[in-house]
C-alpha cells in the first residue's frame, strides 16, 4: 500500500514538473509546485465551498439547539477538515518534501499556520459578508486570496521549514 501511494506521488509531481518549464527561469520549482498545489487546493475548497453553500445547506442558517450559525460560517466549517488534510498531504509529500522536520513536528506547526488562517477566514468572511453585504462565495474568493499569501510565507519558513533554506528561496540541494 506505501508502496501504491508512493507511486501515485510520484506521478502527481512528474506531472507537475512536466508543465514546469514556462516557469524555469523566474520561479524555483518548489515555489512553482506551490502555486500548483496550493491553487489545486484552493479550487477544491471553493468547490466545497459554494456546493455546501447552495445545495446542502440551502444557504439557510444552521440551527444547532444551542447556537445558530449562518450559512456562510457554517460551510466554511464544514469544508476546512476536508482541505486541511488534502493542503496538509500535498504540502507535505510534494511540495515541501525536502524539509527534514518529522512529520508529526510538520502536523502540529501546520495545524497552527492553518489556525491562523481560520482567523483569517473567519473574520474576512464576517467583514465581507455581514458588514459590507458583498456575497458569499465572492466573498470567500477574495477571503482566499488574503489566506493563501500568508499561509505560503508561514509554510515555507515555519511548518515545512528546510535546512540551509537561502535568501533568494531555494532550498539547498
């Protein structure tokens, strides 16, 4: 079975790299896989997203008994577990795999990168969506762009951080 996985892995990031060149001379592979990665992710969240949104909750507020949660916050929490794991896996195995952290050490540190970008999400998509009256799902969209610049830079130099990591952002090979 590791083995299967390993093989799927392997796959996903020669498939990657095969639409690498265009980026060559601007932008370091793992930089490059990023982006990648993280717009696959992204899609898949806002995916979610808008059919949690619309079509399983009705955008109808959730009535739990002892607390009522509108749509847009509650679609957003049923989504995060889902993206949390696939953005965890793919930053992990593809594209932060040079990192020399153990994985639990990796778990916890992006658990509390993705903490961050809960506040974020949450406090964005109260501003947009209550207070300025934008709608949610463009709402999230913008919410995402905001998220996805600092979850990079909290990746990249805290959870998946890499030994002899240069200035310039490669990492030392």
């Amino acid at each position: 079975m590791i083995q299967f996985l390993r093989n799927i892995r392997d796959r996903f990031i020669r498939l990657i790299d095969w639409f690498y060149f265009p980026f060559l001379h601007f932008l370091p592979r793992e930089i490059y896989r990023y982006a990648v990665t993280g717009g696959l992710n992204t899609l898949f969240d806002l995916l979610l997203y808008f059919l949690i949104y619309r079509f399983v909750l009705d955008k109808q507020i959730v009535d739990l008994g002892f607390v009522a949660i509108s749509p847009h916050i509650a679609a957003f929490l049923i989504v995060f577990p889902i993206t949390f794991l696939s953005g965890f896996l793919l930053a992990k195995y593809v594209t932060f795999n040079a990192s020399e952290l153990r994985g639990r050490i990796q778990l916890f540190r992006y658990g509390l990168t993705v903490s961050g970008a809960i506040f974020l999400n949450y406090f964005f998509l109260k501003l947009f969506v209550e207070y300025f009256g934008w709608y949610a799902t463009f709402s999230k969209g913008i919410t995402t762009v905001i998220v996805v610049i600092y979850s990079y830079i909290a990746q990249r130099y805290f959870s998946f951080k890499t030994a002899g990591l240069e200035i310039s952002g490669k990492s030392a090979e």
